[in-house]
C-alpha cells in the first residue's frame, strides 16, 4: 500500500505523480487532499489567507470528489472516499 498525503495539491504535473504511486503499488494507493471548497471556505472563517481567498501559500491544485477521482481512473479504482473535515481520503485499487 502506498500513500500520498498532503502532496498532490503543491504539484505542477499532480498527474505524473498518480501514475507513478500506481505504478509501484502493489495493490492499494490511498491519497488525501484538501476538500475544495470547503478548505478554504474554514480558511477564511478562521481568518486566514483572506488576501488569496481562504488558499493557502503553495496550493496550486485544488481537488474535490470529482476532479481527484478523474485523475485517478486512468490507473485505479476509487474504492472508498471518506471526508473528515476539511479533507479527501481516497482508498483506491490499481486495476
């Protein structure tokens, strides 16, 4: 099993990083991102990074449900996704 935690949203090519954790998986990859927009939505209620909308420094992919499992299919099977607050954990199989 591999996990990639915290990463994809800091990645220029988030796509090559998918196809290599399913490449050298052996069965299992599990990701999590921030849940967009609710990341940023507590962001700003919490009064932070108003100035950028609630995005953190060095965020420059956004993911929600959707947009992470479309960039997974090509390799592997979203299994599971689970949603605690503020973030997507997603429990996917290589096919």
């Amino acid at each position: 099993m591999i996990f990639l935690l915290e990463v994809l949203e800091h990645l220029e090519f988030p796509e090559k990083a998918i196809q290599e954790l399913f490449r050298v998986s052996s069965r299992y990859v599990v990701i999590s991102v921030p849940n967009e927009p609710i990341w940023r939505i507590a962001n700003m209620a919490r009064f932070q990074y108003l100035k950028d909308f609630g995005n953190n420094p060095g965020h420059i992919n956004h993911y929600n449900e959707k947009k992470i499992a479309k960039i997974i299919e090509p390799y592997g099977k979203v299994i599971k996704v689970f949603k605690p607050f503020p973030w997507l954990i997603i429990l996917a199989e290589k096919y």
